[in-house]
C-alpha cells in the first residue's frame, strides 16, 4: 500500500508538472504572440502618420533594434528599409501582406525561416500616396523555446520529483497526520484523503475570488491616489458625517494639513461658516459653489454629494484656483472702462467744438483756437488708439522672428526722434554707452527705448536731462534711463505698469500721454524674458533699467 501511494502521487506530480508546464508554455506562446501583432500595429499606426505627413525624410537617421521597416513604392521596389540596403531587396509586390495592403489597405501574414527556430511576423499598411509601409519583428517557435528552457524545465522536473518522493513517503507513512494539518490558507498544497478535495477546492476558490476582489480594489484605491496627487486641483473627500476619508496634496497645503486629519473631521481643518454651509447643502443634496481668498490666492469651491444605491454617503469638495483668471476678468473690465473712458473724452471735446462751429456761435477770430483743439484732440485719439493696437499684438504672443540688433544704434535713433519734442523744453538729451548687440525683435525694442525717454521728457521739468546709458555685462544687455524730472510717489511705483494708470491724471492730459507707454514697454521686456526694474524719488528724477 505504502509503495502504491508513493508511485501514485510521484507519477501523477510528474504528469501534472510537465503537462503544466507545456500548457503553460503555450499559452504563454501564444499570448506574447498577440502581444507582438498588436503592438506591431500600433506601431506600423504611429509610423504611417508619421511618413504621411513627413515622407521617406521620417526614417533620416532613424533607428531600430526591434522592429524591421520596410517602405515599398507602389511597383512592388523598396524605398527604404532599416536593416537593409534597398538595392539589395528584391521586388516586394508578390509579397503576401504586400498584396493584401495593395487590394484592401492593410495587410497581414507570418513566415517561418528554414530552420524552424524563428518566426518572422509582418503587417502592412497603404499610405496616401499609395506607398506601402511594412513592419515586421522575428519570434522564436514553440520548439525553440522549449529547447532554449529545457536546462530549467529540467532542473524543476527533478526538484519537483525530489519533493514529491519526501512527500509520498510521509503520507504513505502517516494517513491520518495530513488531516491534523490541514493548511486552509493554502488549500491545494494539502495532500489529504479525496473525500476532502471538494470542500478544499471550494475554500481555494473563495480565497481565488477574495484575492482577486481585494486585488481589484488596491488597484483602484492605487489608481485613485495616483491621480488625485497628480492633481493641481484640490480634492477633498467626507463621509456622511463630515469627517475625511482623503485629502490630495494641493488640498492638504491648502488647507495646512497632513496624513493625521485623515479620519477627523473636517471642522478641524477648515472652520468657515461659507464652507461648513455648502457641506450641509451638500448632505441635504443640494449642488453648493463659492469663492474665497485663502493665502494670498482666489479659490473656487465646488462641493458635490456622492451617492451610493441612491443614498447619500458623503461629500466631495473641489478646490479650484482661479486667482489667475479672476485677475484676467478684472483687468479685462478695467480695461473696457478705461478705453470707454479715453476714447469718450476727446471725442466728446471734438463733439462740442464742431457743434460750436457748425452753428457759427465761434467768433471768426476765435475759429483757428477751436480747429486747433479738434485736431490736438483727433491727433490724441490716434496716439491712444495705435497704443491700444500695439499692446494687443504683443497680447496675442504672435512674435516677429528674433535677429541681431544694436541696441546703441535703436537707442541713437529714438535720441533723434524726440529731439524736436525735447527741445521745445530746453531738455537735454545724452546717450552714453558703446555698440551692444543683442538677439532681439527691433521694434519691439524701439518701443522700450522710446516709451521710456518719451516719459522722461513728459515728465520733467524745463532745463532738465535724460541720459540713457547702455553697456554690456556677461551675457546681458543694460538699458538704463534716468531723469532729473518731477518722479513717482512711493505709492504709485508699483502700479505705473499697468493700462491707463497715471499718477496725476490732469497734468497727464496737458502732456499729451494716453497711460500706455509703460505698459508697452512691460509687454515688450517681457517679450525678450528681460526683466525690468524702477527707482523713483518725487522731485529729484525717475531711473529704470531693463536687463534683457
């Protein structure tokens, strides 16, 4: 009896493992197999976009140590092939997948070489020029492969009949030890009597089954993690009962909270009576939205409930910063009002004094005053309007091509242009420096340099200066203006840069200005990723200097 159970189990182990082994072997050969063809097409996919918009120029240089490309012209020759030469190929239209990319628009077959160890897999698909782009990759055969595994296949066939002959003698020893041993966590490694093998079986298949729920929902759980940490968006889940089952990183830093909040509730971490509102809506199943400033920034809540079998199980809270977007809104009705307002004034000026003249209440002594106001009033709207255009193409990032350009020279030329406007005051102008060339947009940077001089002139005083200073250190180009004129508060310096903003509205009028000049010159700068600086004392001069 002792011997018939130990040369039962051992040929049975035997059988089992090596059938296993093949079963497994094939499957394993035949999924890889899928694998390959799948992958073969998508990449044949990626490659054909590729060669359709770049032509035969997509495989310059190009380099492959797994795939085989083939592109074939529509007479069946070869155009190029990543690991031969073309002259070398013979005629590929007889091809089986060829033909088949020809008729239908794709095409598929596989090839075995003459030794039988390896097995060439090819797919074909017709460009738009009627080319014909083929990939293809080798595979070792089922033979190959058991031949290539047979040292280990060996090697676990012996250990496995070593082990099964230990364990054949043990039982054929003891019967009855087996069932004091049962190992319920590892149901099939129980050899025991065949009466118990359905009730093993069922527990290994109820393990099988919880493993594979349990398996399911770490994945799920890892998947959530992963994205919600990716998130720039803070996101908050509650239970019913307001405490937190999980809090991404952008939450956790908006919040100022870390791992140990999990499972406390949310009062704890965030006390707001708008907050905690929008969480009762939430758990009543009302929708809730607000905005609030929180560290400096403008956020947007969005605080949802989650349901499960139509019942309510918690709350979720989005976290969305529109900082950004909230400043873009201001700006952009700022601006509206502003250019309302701009262009309403002189226009309304322009209004009143034709009025006047159309209805001959103008003394004809007094005609040339009123012609004149209407022109300097059109000529400002001109300025303001060109302004404006300038400023909304440098918005629209649609940057002319950089070239080399001499600074010194720009700024020699701007000197020369507001020398007629700088004499009418007695202000002298000085340009200091030497030739500094730099990689830029010309007019981009004629604009800087006479935006700024143009303010220096505007706002200084009779008899005084501006010097513009340019020189070179390291890898940057200085611009510096300075002015000995009136100068900016303390107040205002930080805002001089935005649209339409002026300091003294009224003498800005007398100046002719239109409170864009600076705000062009910012665009500009930043256009060149230069940064700008100003250095202001009221009644003493104004100095900026814009490193690019």
């Amino acid at each position: 009896m002792t011997k018939k159970i130990f040369r039962s189990i051992l040929i049975v182990a035997t059988t089992v493992l090596i059938t296993s082994l093949l079963i497994a072997t094939s499957f394993l050969y035949d999924y890889f197999k899928q694998s390959e063809i799948t992958q073969l097409r998508e990449e044949l996919s990626l490659a054909a976009a590729n060669v359709d918009r770049l032509g035969s120029e997509y495989f310059d240089g190009f380099e492959s140590d797994v795939f085989r490309f083939t592109l074939v012209a529509k007479d069946g020759s070869v155009i190029y092939d990543s690991q031969a030469k073309p002259e070398n190929l013979e005629n590929h239209l007889e091809r089986e997948e060829i033909k088949e990319a020809v008729e239908t628009g794709s095409g598929s077959s596989d090839r075995y070489s003459t030794t039988l160890t390896e097995r060439t897999f090819y797919e074909a698909t017709r460009l738009k020029n009627g080319d014909i782009l083929r990939i293809s990759i080798s595979q070792a055969t089922v033979a190959a492969l058991i031949l290539g595994m047979l040292p280990a296949i060996g090697a676990i066939i012996l250990i496995a009949i070593i082990i099964a002959m230990v364990l054949s003698d043990k039982m054929a020893k003891s019967i009855i030890k087996p069932l004091n041993r049962l190992d319920l966590e590892n149901p099939t490694e129980n050899d025991t009597y065949e009466e118990l093998t359905p009730f093993l079986a069922k527990i290994n298949k109820q393990q099988q089954q919880i493993t594979k729920q349990m398996k399911k929902l770490r994945q799920k759980s890892d998947e959530f993690q992963q994205i919600t940490a990716s998130m720039n968006e803070g996101l908050v889940l509650l239970d019913k009962k307001g405490c937190i089952l999980s809090m991404n990183k952008a939450a956790k830093k908006l919040f100022s909270a870390n791992d140990s909040t999990i499972g406390s509730d949310f009062l704890t971490v965030d006390r707001s009576v708008s907050m905690n509102n929008a969480i009762e809506k939430a758990l009543s199943g009302k929708h809730s939205e607000f905005r609030e400033e929180r560290n400096g920034s403008e956020y947007q809540f969005i605080i949802s409930k989650t349901e499960s079998d139509n019942e309510t199980t918690g709350v979720v809270i989005l976290c969305l910063d529109v900082t950004e977007a909230a400043y873009a809104e201001r700006n952009r009705r700022e601006f509206t009002a502003n250019v309302s307002h701009e262009l309403k004034t002189p226009l309304q000026s322009i209004i009143g004094s034709a009025e006047l003249l159309e209805n001959g209440l103008v003394k004809p002594e007094d005609t040339g005053r009123f012609v004149g106001n209407i022109k300097s009033e059109a000529q400002r709207l001109v300025s303001l309007i060109n302004d404006i255009i300038r400023l909304s193409q440098l918005d629209e990032d649609k940057k002319p091509d950089f070239e080399p350009v001499d600074l010194y020279e720009v700024a020699s030329e701007t000197v020369k242009a507001l020398s007629p406007i700088a004499d009418k005051r007695n202000i002298k102008i000085n340009l200091n420096g030497t030739s500094c060339t730099i990689n830029g947009i010309r007019r981009y940077l004629y604009e800087i340099i006479y935006n700024l001089c143009d303010n220096a002139i505007r706002y200084n005083k009779d008899g005084g200066e501006v010097n513009i200073d340019i020189k070179k250190e390291e890898r940057d180009a200085v611009l510096t203006v300075y002015d000995n004129g009136i100068g900016i508060p303390l107040e205002h310096q930080s805002r001089i840069f935005e649209r339409f903003y002026r300091v003294d509205k009224s003498h800005s009028k007398e100046t002719g200005g239109t409170g864009l000049g600076l705000s062009i010159v910012k665009h500009a700068v930043a256009c060149h990723n230069g940064t700008i600086k100003l250095d202001s004392t009221p009644n003493k001069g104004t100095t900026v200097t814009v490193v690019i």
